[in-house]
C-alpha cells in the first residue's frame, strides 16, 4: 500500500484530468446499470400493462444511454493514458536526472543492463498500473457497489443469494495475491539480469568473436533465459490454478440468480419485470468477482516493478553538495593533498597521500596496476569523497566546492577513452557546445587529431560509432585529448591518455600539449619515461602509498624504483 500511496502522490500535477475522468466513469457506470431498470420498466409497463405509448421513450432512453456510455468511455480511456503517458515521462525524467547525480560508486556496483531494465519494461509496468489497473479497480468496484444496490432495490432475497459466494472470491483473492507476489518480484529481478547479460554481450561481441566464444555466451544466455522461463511458468501456473476455481465461483452466481428468481416469482414475491431486471444485474455483479485476479495480477505486477524503481530513487547520492558551496573567483589549479586517504568497500585504496601542485606544475604519477594512480585523480572532481585528511583547490576543500563549476574546470582524458555515437565535431566540442569550428581545429591541431580527421570521407563530420566504433585506439585517444582541451580547463588529467599511441605521435602531442599546459596544473598518468620526465614532480605509487618523489633526475640519483623503470625501458628500447 505504501508503494501504491507514493504513486498517487506523484499524480498530483494530474488531478484535474483525474477527476474528471472519474466523472466520466461515474456516467458509464450509471447507464449501464440504469439500463436493466429500463428494461424492467419495459416487460412491465409496455409487456405485461400494455402501455405501448411508454415504448418509444423507454427505447429512446436506451438508446441515449448507451452513446452517453460509449463517449464517456471513449474520452475517459484517452484521459487515462494520456495521464498515465505524461506520468511515464515525468518518472523517466526525474529518474534519469536522480541517476546522472549518482556518484562514480553507484556505477560500480550497479549495471547498465539493470539499470536499462528498470528505466523501461519496469517503468512501463507502472504506466500500466495508472492506465489500466486503477481504471479497471474502480470501474469494477462502482459496478459491483452499484449493481449491488440495484438489486437490493428489487430483491433483497436474490441478493443475499448471489451474495453468499463473494467471501469464498476473497479468500481465494487474497490467496492469490499472496502468493504471485514474490513471483512477481523473482521475475522482474531475473528479467533485469537477462537485460544485463545481453547489453554485456551484444556491447562486447567483437571480443567474442575475437576469442571464439560465441558458444560460451549462448549457453551462459541459455541459462540466464531458461531462469526467466521457469518463473514465467511458475507465475502461469499459480495463475492456471487461481483462476478457474475464481471463475467457477463467480460462474456459480448466475444459476443461483436464476433459480431463486424463478422460485420467488413462481410464489407471487417479485413480478416478471423484477426477473428481467434481476437477470440484467447478473453480468455486473460477477464480472468484477471474474475480473478480481487480473487486477490483482496487474496491481501486482506493476507494484513490484514499482518498488524497484523507487529503490533507485530512494537511494540517495552520497556525494552531495553542500548549502553553502564555495566557488573560487578565478580557478588556478593549486590543489593540495593533505594526509589523503581513500578505501572502496573498506578496501584501502590510497594511504596518506600528501603532495602539492601548484598552478602551471605537471605533476606525474606512475607506478604498477592497482597502486592507486586512477583514483587519486578522479578525488579531484569528488566523484568519490576521502575517508580521512583535506584536499583543496585553490584553497577550499573539494567538499566545500560547487560541483558542476569544480568539473566544468577539470579536463579528463581516460585511457579508455568513451566517444558518443556523433559526429567527431560534436566530440571534440562536448564540452563546449557552443565552439565554432575553428576552435574545433585548433584542439584536433594540439591533440595531431586534424591530419587523420582531414582524410576521413566526410572529415570532421564523419560519424563515429558506438564507443568510438570506426577509429582506432590511438585515433579516439587523440579525440579525447582534443575535447579535453577544448574546454580550456584549469586542471588537466591525462590518465595514460597516449598508451595507444605511437612513440613519434606522442612526442608531436607533447610538443603541442607544451604552450596548452603553461598556464594550467596538469596530471600526467603513464608508463613511458618520456611522458613524464620533464614533470615537475614525480609521484611513485606502490599500494596505494607514495614510496618516492621528486623530479626525473633527482629520482634517478635516489636508485630506486623509477631508477629501475628507466633502466627496463632503456635495456627494452636497446633489443628493439
């Protein structure tokens, strides 16, 4: 009920529209049960009292009815959906925002296919539940009540009758709902777990068709769908029992009508008008008892589906920012790491890590996988918060910061780097839309993009794939550096950012990157000595902890581990 109550909330910008669709069901509802009366009337007065002038309006009456029912229906069902459209798009909006405020760690432990299938078949199981299951649940609530009434009017008797079946319908309801309800929930988890696997596949088939293994995914995929087809199976098997006992008993009220009115009217205790009326009341009354377990069913499943979209949005962003967030006047880059430290999942990640970078200073990090280089750079936009100590830019702690302005000055270059499916002028100027194309060049120019970019057949306007799909390695690199740069930042990272490039392209970027990196603090993460031996400060990570630093010749005289790093790649370069 707690889920069904937050969905009636959400449809309060809705409430106009609402209420006079109830109106409108109100009219459907009363000329259909008026109808059978005017029937009665009929055999009555026209039938049995041979009053003939009484049958054009009664039959008129009838005729008014029933297009009354038919338009009101008509415009109710197309005020319900577009209700329900419009709730959809509120939902998916509101959802989508709440998801790009999620922080990096969300995305972690969340996966896209997930998440893919609660943003739609989830979603739309609570369109449903606006369009068609509370529309339903009222329309046969109102018929039941108010053929009830009708018929209490013309036979009490009769009723209690019909009446005596209904507690054994809610048993069996109750029953019902009990028990599809975790079946429910069952398959809309294995529904999403399908949803991943498949998005995981399809994304990565060039990798299984590199490693042949197509058969491996099939059966994986097998597996994962003969899941979903097992509790599909249950839910229809608790459906198949459920159902036609419901429907028996419900069933049952017809015979029991017709009987206790014959007898009624064979003592003289209700007239023949009355048994046709009565008669009339039958469908009315049964059909909501038939139509109980398809909206329980309905309820059901969109509640189910319900509760996960609301676990999105009731898991709130652990990265929030502050009332009173601070923003620099003008952005300079001096960033200050003051006895950091950072655990994911109370893994250490970075132990005590303390080191300045002053505006304009290219700071280098290096050291083996998993030693930490990748996260310490993502704590610079706070797209995870420390465990312990201070880390400020340009003098006020990153959690004190605005967020979005912080970012907006943060240049990032990923190793892998992520191309939308656009044209390369809308990557490179992603983060600045508005740039003409002449800056466009400019920043392919500093990233040695232009050359391979003037080649393709539509240049610039050439359409990259998915991920980049159509370029190479070192290509969607050069692409990144140049988005990166477009955005003039304060602070630039480049993490490993030219790993798929050639030795003679990244010298030419270096050269270019020279004049871009004069005015701005920059990070550096590689593996190649000639990225960043002319760095400021070299930091050395090893665990998660800063082991050396200092600049390349002062760590060369020190004989350790960077010592060691330029002596492997020399003796490498020498066999080559």
């Amino acid at each position: 009920m707690e889920t069904i109550k937050r969905i009636l909330r959400a449809l309060k910008p809705y409430r106009g529209k609402i209420v006079l669709a109830m109106l409108l069901q109100l009219v459907v509802i009363f000329t259909r049960l008026i109808s059978p009366y005017v029937t009665k009337r009929v055999v009555n007065d026209v039938i049995t009292a041979h009053q003939y002038d009484m049958l054009y309006p009664l039959c008129t009456m009838i005729l008014v009815l029933a297009l009354a029912r038919v338009t009101s229906a008509f415009v109710r069902g197309m005020l319900y959906e577009r209700i329900s459209q419009n709730y959809a798009w509120d939902l998916r909006t509101r959802l989508y925002a709440h998801l790009e405020d999620m922080p990096h760690e969300f995305y972690d432990k969340h996966r896209v296919g997930e998440i893919m299938s609660r943003m739609t078949g989830d979603l739309d199981g609570v369109r449903g539940l606006i369009a068609y299951a509370f529309n339903n649940a009222f329309d046969n609530a109102l018929c039941f009540v108010g053929s009830l009434i009708f018929m209490l009017s013309m036979s009490w008797q009769v009723t209690l009758m019909v009446l005596a079946v209904t507690p054994i319908i809610a048993l069996m309801s109750y029953r019902f709902r009990k028990t599809i309800r975790p079946l429910f929930r069952e398959m809309r988890e294995q529904n999403a777990a399908l949803n991943t696997r498949t998005q995981e596949n399809l994304a990565g088939m060039h990798v299984v068709k590199a490693f042949v293994r197509e058969d491996h995914e099939e059966k994986q995929f097998k597996a994962e769908n003969r899941k979903k087809l097992e509790y599909d199976l249950k839910a229809t098997w608790v459906w198949s029992n459920f159902v036609p006992f419901m429907d028996v008993l419900s069933s049952l009220c017809t015979p029991i009508t017709l009987v206790g009115s014959a007898i009624l009217t064979a003592m003289d205790m209700i007239d023949i008008g009355t048994l046709v009326g009565v008669t009339g009341y039958i469908w009315m009354l049964t059909n909501p008892m038939r139509q109980l377990s398809n909206i329980i069913n309905s309820v059901t499943h969109a509640v189910t589906s319900a509760e996960k979209l609301f676990y999105y949005e009731d898991l709130g962003a652990s990265i929030k920012e502050p009332q009173n967030a601070r923003t620099p006047e003008t952005f300079r880059g001096h960033v200050v790491f003051d006895h950091v430290t950072f655990s994911y999942d109370n893994q250490p990640v970075l132990k005590d890590i303390t080191f300045e970078a002053k505006p304009g200073q290219t700071i280098a990090i290096m050291g083996a996988t998993g030693s930490g280089k990748s996260t310490l750079v993502t704590l610079l936009g706070r797209f995870y918060d420390i465990q312990k100590g201070t880390l400020t830019i340009d003098g006020i702690d990153v959690k004190k910061h605005a967020l979005k302005p912080l970012r907006r000055q943060i240049g990032y270059v990923a190793q892998e780097s992520f191309l939308f499916s656009d044209t390369i002028a809308d990557n490179i100027r992603y983060g600045k839309p508005t740039a003409d194309m002449k800056d466009v060049e400019k920043s392919a120019k500093v990233a040695q993009a232009k050359e391979f970019i003037d080649h393709m057949p539509s240049g610039y306007e050439t359409v990259v794939g998915e991920r980049g799909l159509g370029l190479s390695g070192g290509q969607k690199q050069r692409v990144a550096i140049a988005r990166a740069v477009m955005i003039d930042p304060a602070i630039l990272i480049l993490d490993d950012s030219t790993s798929a490039v050639d030795m003679e392209t990244e010298y030419l970027i270096q050269q270019e990157l020279k004049e871009v990196l004069k005015n701005r603090t920059t990070f550096v993460i590689a593996h190649r000595i000639s990225s960043v031996k002319n760095a400021d400060l070299i930091l050395i990570l090893k665990d998660g902890e800063i082991v050396e630093r200092g600049t390349h010749k002062e760590l060369i005289k020190q004989g350790g581990i960077y010592k060691q790093m330029v002596d492997d790649q020399m003796s490498s370069a020498v066999k080559v």
